[in-house]
C-alpha cells in the first residue's frame, strides 16, 4: 500500500521537527577563549626584551622579500613586542634579531613550495633556529596567491613561536531543571543574565554547586577569569565531580597563561 503525497508531506514535517529538537537539545556547553603561551618566552631570555629588529631574510627574492614583510609585520601587529624601524639596535638594548634564508622557492600556477631557515637572536647567540617547509595546491590560483598563501602559513608558524596566540575550548555545563532560566539564558551568550540568575541561586542556597559552577562557565565566557576558577574552585570544594576538577585545572592554567602574557607586555 503506497503512502499518499499528504502523509508523506507530515512524516516529513514531524521528521524536520523532531531533528531541529534534538539537535537543540544536544547543546550541553559553550566555547571560551584561552591564551596559548608561546613555545619560546622571549622575556625568560631577556627582562628588557621589548623590540623586535626588521627581520632581514636572504635567498630567492620573490619568496624572501614578502616573507621578511610578513614576520615584520605579524610582530609588530602583537601586542607583545613592537617592530624596532630605527635599524639595528646594540646587542642587549631590548631587542633582538630575526634572520633567515630561503632555500627552496618554487611559485607557479596552482602550486607552489617554500623551505625556509629562519632563527631569533639575542646578545649575539641564537635563542631559537627552525626550518619550515610549506607547500600548497591551489587549482585556479595565479603565482601571487600562491606566493602569498605560502608566505603566510610559514611566517605564522614561525611568529607563533614567540607570541602568545589563542584557542578555543569547550566547557560544559552542568545539567540542570529543563528550561533552567540561567542556561537559556546562556545558551543566547546573555551571560549578564546568566550570571544573574545563578548568583542569586547561589545565595539563597550556598551549597549550590551546579549554580557555582555554571556561573564560573558564564565568567570565563566573558573573559573573567579570575572569578571563573574563583567559582570553579568553590563548586569543586562542594562536590568531587570531574566536570568540576577538569574545568578548573584548565581555567587555572589559562589563567596563568593570560597573566604570563600580560607580563610580557612590561
């Protein structure tokens, strides 16, 4: 027996209904921002670091000169260290070198290779050396955005190293009553009425984890990380629970990453 156009029409309606419920049902957390620190802490090497020298790259020169633009360019765009246009400063003035060289450059239409050595110096010894390598396969593209895409990931690779960069990672709350006025709210970044709701949850009831611990999500969200591994160390406190220990080891980590990096910038 054939199932007639207008059944079929409502088996697919409720169908449509029933996935977009599950799949708003499904969301149980929220991804927040954290530092990242650098492989290499430039002012562990020297206190007075604060510049970095015009970075001087040799080798094939269509490969060379926008690199050296690129590094240039991505140190100085941090809020780490500043780009020293003066020229070169005396060793062990509060900045140091970069120098490289290109030892592979290979641009063509849709593809494209770069090796390049490219190191860091300070007071006249090397604090760090690399080689990246780096290829792409762009159908369609002209030889100047392979250049540039080529250019790009390994200047970046390369910058990344000495600055602090940024990720994202997911905290996960802790269930509550359906329709829960604070994880709505949540769930729309309204985390001032996120915050709201759960404090006054948690003072009419201090033994409150559930609610500490998904204000702490709210405030790490916002970017207060101080009262977020405050509120996860409390929960944590009140209740052994995994969700808690994990969120707070990682918070507090990235809490001290940030304040690293805020040193950084003295």
């Amino acid at each position: 027996m054939g199932i007639s156009k207008r059944s079929f029409r409502l088996f697919f309606a409720l169908g449509a209904v029933v996935f977009a419920f599950g799949c708003a049902t499904q969301q149980t957390g929220v991804l927040v921002t954290v530092t990242v620190p650098p492989e290499v802490n430039l002012k562990m090497v020297g206190d007075n670091i604060k510049k970095i020298n015009p970075a001087v790259i040799t080798g094939a020169k269509e490969c060379a000169a926008p690199l050296k633009d690129k590094i240039d360019g991505l140190f100085s765009e941090s809020d780490v260290f500043e780009k020293e246009t003066s020229g070169f400063e005396e060793s062990g003035s509060g900045s140091v070198d970069v120098s490289g060289k290109v030892t592979a450059c290979s641009i063509n239409y849709d593809t494209g290779a770069i090796t390049a050595s490219l190191s860091v110096v300070y007071n006249g010894k090397s604090v760090k050396t690399v080689n990246i390598s780096e290829d792409a396969n762009r159908p369609g593209a002209t030889k100047e955005e392979v250049a540039k895409v080529l250019v790009e990931r390994v200047a970046k690779k390369f910058v990344k190293m000495f600055i602090p960069t940024s990720n994202r990672e997911l905290r996960e709350f802790k269930p509550m009553e359906p329709n829960e006025p604070g994880l709505v709210a949540a769930y729309n970044s309204n985390w001032k009425v996120a915050i709201e709701v759960w404090t006054k949850r948690v003072k009419k009831d201090g033994k409150d984890h559930a609610a500490m611990y998904n204000r702490g999500i709210a405030y790490e969200a916002k970017g207060d990380l101080k009262k977020a591994v405050a509120d996860y160390k409390a929960a944590l406190a009140l209740n052994k629970d995994p969700l808690y220990s994990d969120a707070y080891s990682r918070a507090d980590q990235a809490l001290r990453d940030f304040e690293a990096k805020e040193k950084m910038k003295e």
